[in-house]
C-alpha cells in the first residue's frame, strides 16, 4: 500500500476527502520531510521550501495549499510594533512559514532579528519572551483569540510581490498517473464538501471556518502559483537562505 504524508491541519482535509486504498500518514511539515527524504512516504504535501533542497522530484500539478492574499494560519503574533520586533520565536513544525518570515524581515521591513526555533506549545506557554512569534495551522488559527494582534504573512507577500503565496504541494520521487488522478479527484471532491468538512471540526467558530475555505484558503497550482513559488526560490537564494537553485518539475 501506498505512503502518503499530509499534515495534520483542517487547511489539508479537502485534499484527503474521498483518498481512500492508501496509508495515510500525519505529521508536521518538518516530520514529513524527513520522513520524505528517508524514503519513509511514497508521496508527501511538503512545504515548497523543501523543493529547494531535493533534486529529482515531481510536483503533483493543479494542487497546492496556498493564499491569493491572507492566509488566515500563518500569521505572526506581536508583542511590541513590528519595527521593534528583535527576538522572534519560531514554530520549529513550519519550514516554508519560518523561511517565509526570515525573507519578509530581512528584505522588506528591513530588520536585523534574532530567531529561536521551538515546539508550538511551548512556544505558546513562551509567547511573552518574545517580540513576536510565528505560528502556522491550527495553533494559529486557535492563538487568533488569544492575541489579535498580528501580521498575515500571506498579506505581506502579496502586498510586496503581487503574487500568492504556496504553502505546500504535493512532492514525489516517481510519477504515478493513478495516484496523481486520485489525488484530483479527492480535491475536487473536498471543495464540492466544504460543509460537511466545516460540520465535522469542532472548532466552534464556523463563520471563520467558512472564510477559510472559501477566502483565505487557494487549492490550485497554476501559473501564477508556479512564478510564486519561482521568485521565492530566486529571493531565498539571492539573500543566501538557500545555497543553490533547482529545476521545478511538474507532472
């Protein structure tokens, strides 16, 4: 049977709706690369800053986890104004988040900052010990009510690029037609079943949940989501987050 990994957030459940015939296993987006890179999982929805650093592999076209503006689940949490922000706490899950937000301080609010990895939880417990912090998914969808002070970080790329942002894609070592066709079929039928989706979490704040999906959350990998994911390569790599540039291969 077939592994696929997929994280464990609600903004993945209309890709995984009707995927069935297949192991499916859950984890954060850190976990899921390695277990990619350890050859643990046939297929995986990685963070698209893993692309950068794995030679030889296939993204599944036509599907992704991405914003055309907010995101509604990234989102960085203040402590003290933005341009005060010096000790920044990072959710360790997150890996195109975190590198998102390293690119963001450094090159468009230009400032110099001091970054921590750590857990989620503690970082929450922690969160005063900070100038700001990053969460990503369902901690930062939940954190929301907690502190409303923050910065989308969905909202600044398009703001800075004019572009949306790609979360994550579906990556594989080999094409698979049946598992890619799956893979389609399962999206399309998660979006003709938002409600039910929205019906089954227990998260009790349904008008948000509406707006995720319908708003915040994009599904699809077209063009402009391919140059999104294009020019955060080549802005990673011109700031020396990243050491070289790869081929992108679609299928």
């Amino acid at each position: 049977m077939k592994r696929i990994g997929v994280v464990p957030y609600i903004n993945a459940l209309p890709l995984i709706y009707s995927l069935s015939g297949y192991d499916i296993i859950k984890a954060t987006p850190s976990e899921l690369s390695i277990q990619f890179g350890n050859k643990q999982l046939d297929i995986a929805l990685l963070p698209v800053y893993e692309l950068f650093n794995n030679v030889n592999v296939y993204i599944v076209d036509d599907i992704s986890i991405s914003s055309q503006d907010e995101s509604g689940s990234v989102l960085l949490f203040l402590n003290k104004p933005i341009v005060e922000a010096k000790n920044i706490g990072l959710d360790q899950s997150s890996l195109s988040s975190t590198h998102l937000l390293k690119l963001l301080m450094k090159e468009y609010y230009r400032l110099d900052c001091i970054f921590k990895n750590i857990s989620p939880n503690k970082l929450v417990q922690e969160s005063k010990n900070y100038d700001a912090y990053l969460l990503i998914g369902d901690q930062a969808i939940n954190h929301r009510k907690v502190n409303d002070l923050f910065i989308d970080l969905g909202t600044i790329w398009n703001e800075w690029t004019n572009l949306p942002f790609v979360f994550a894609v579906w990556v594989t070592k080999n094409k698979d037609e049946k598992l890619k066709n799956d893979l389609l079929k399962s999206k399309e039928e998660g979006l003709l079943n938002i409600k039910q989706i929205i019906n089954n979490i227990s998260y009790t704040d349904k008008h948000f949940l509406e707006n995720y999906y319908s708003y915040y959350l994009k599904f699809n990998l077209g063009n402009k989501e391919k140059q999104a994911i294009q020019l955060f390569q080549k802005l990673l790599y011109k700031s020396k987050f990243i050491s070289n540039k790869v081929e992108l291969r679609y299928y």
